[in-house]
C-alpha cells in the first residue's frame, strides 16, 4: 500500500490541526486527488512559478507551501495569470498542493516557535494564547544573555536566509536587549499587544511607515520595544526545515524536501 495523498493530509493535520487556522484563512488540500500516490514531497514558503517547476522538475507528487495560493475570489484559473499558470502546471504534472498556513503558525514548533529555537529563547510563551497555552501567533522569549540591539541584529543576519533588502532596525545600535517578542511574517497587528510592549525589542515582518512610526514615538513616551524588520519570506523559510523533519517522522517512506529557492519578491537594494 503506497502512501496517499489523503495519509500526507492525515500527517498534516496532527501536526498542524486545521482548527487552529485563522477563520478567514484557507488551509488544507488546494489541488490533487486523495488517492492519489505520494513518494516524493516539495516544501516551500510560496507557490509560486519558480517553486512548483522545481516541484515539478523534482517529480515531486506534492507541493506543500505556507502560504495559501487561493485565499481570495478567484475567477478564472486561465494559464496566462501566475494563479492559472501554477494551477495548470501542478494538475498537468500530477502534483497536489497543499497549504499549512496560520495553523501552522500557531503550533510550538511553527512558524515563531522555529524561529524563537534558533534565537535560542527561553521561557517562551504565545504574545496571543491560542487553543493550549503553548500554541498561539508569535512569542516572547530572553535571549541567553543581554546583548546590543546591533548584535541581535547581526544575529538575525546570520540564521536568516540573505535576501535583497536585508535588516532594518529602528532603536540604538548599542542598546542593550534581552527580552525579545517575535512575530514570523506580518506581525504589525500585535505592535500595541502589552507583550510586545513589555519587550525590549520586537522582531516581524512588513512593517510599514505609519504603524512603525506611532510604535517608535509611543515607545519614547511610555514604553515601547526597538523594532527589527526583517523578510517575511526568510521569517518563515526557516519553519520549513522544521515542518520537514515533522513530516518524515510521520512519513517515513516519503522523501521530503526544502526548497532553497528565494521566494522574497525583492531581487536588489542600492545603499544610499
Ligand atoms: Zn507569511
């Protein structure tokens, strides 16, 4: 008996409950027949052209990626728009798609669990409890010992994947930190949570000038953290090694890869 879609399914989701999803997410199988056999598993943040023609150059007879290709109306999947094309391409070559998305954020070692393990916190907890009190979105943690925001930030360099706009820091390079919030992907929803202003500093994705500007300027007022922007795609690459390592316990006679394609959409910076 060959492995199925429908048991990588039954893997996923005792790793990753789909209750634990957001409600206005879209988690699950996008793509593919249940019964349909799996040998060979592709992992990626994004599906995107690059990452399911690797899949499907790989002979990969799943793609499973964090991100939700189908969250949105969609009404047409003609092949001359990207969501098409990756549709045609992954039904044509026989390849599933799935998406572990925010209940794969919330679980101990998703998404912000993984990256607070590699920053090497402890007394780790949720900054939003989720279903148990060690699962929720985010987490606080203390660094192993006091450090300057500068070298935190060296740090983070040094476990993330390099991408083009690297990592910006709003705070004083020689501040010392210690207590550490962290959020993998977008996490400007939590900058007013009272754990991540109980931090020192507040490490996310995809902040935006208004947002990060209110948090600084409160933060010279009352309290508040030093911020550190860093890729939303290498946040949450680094979960994927994780999520493997996961899968191939369940599915031992499943080969399961990492893509290492960068799936950030920015290709360069110019240092003024
Ligand atoms: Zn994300």
């Amino acid at each position: 008996m060959s492995t199925t879609v429908a048991d990588v399914i039954a893997a996923t989701e005792k790793l990753w409950p789909p209750s634990g999803a957001e409600s206005w997410d879209a988690v699950g199988l996008v793509a593919g027949d249940l019964d349909a056999p799996v040998s060979r598993i592709s992992l990626a943040v994004d599906a995107v052209l690059d990452t399911v023609q690797e899949a499907i150059d790989d002979r990969a007879d799943m793609l499973i990626t964090h991100h939700p290709l189908l969250l949105r109306g969609v009404t047409s999947i003609a092949s001359d728009r990207y969501k098409g094309a990756v549709l045609t391409k992954l039904v044509r070559a026989e390849c599933a798609l799935v998406t572990a998305h925010t209940n794969a954020d919330v679980v101990e070692t998703g998404t912000s669990g993984r990256f607070a393990a590699k920053l090497g916190l402890t007394d780790v907890a949720p900054i939003v409890m989720g279903e148990t009190p060690d699962r929720g979105i985010g987490r606080t943690g203390m660094l192993p010992e006091e450090m300057t925001l500068g070298r935190l930030a060296r740090l983070i360099g040094e476990i993330l994947p390099a991408t083009a706009a690297g990592i910006r820091v709003a705070g004083e390079f020689d501040q010392i930190v210690r207590s550490v919030a962290l959020c993998g992907g977008a996490g400007d929803a939590y900058l007013n949570d009272p754990a991540v202003l109980a931090a020192d500093v507040y490490i996310t994705s995809d902040l935006r000038h208004h947002p990060a500007s209110e948090a600084r300027e409160n933060a010279r007022l009352m309290r508040g953290p030093a911020l550190v922007d860093v890729s939303h795609w290498a946040s949450e690459w680094l979960w994927l090694e994780a999520a493997s390592d996961e899968l191939r316990a369940l599915l031992p006679e499943v080969t399961i890869s990492v893509s290492e394609l960068r799936t950030d959409p920015w290709d360069f910076a110019v240092v003024q």
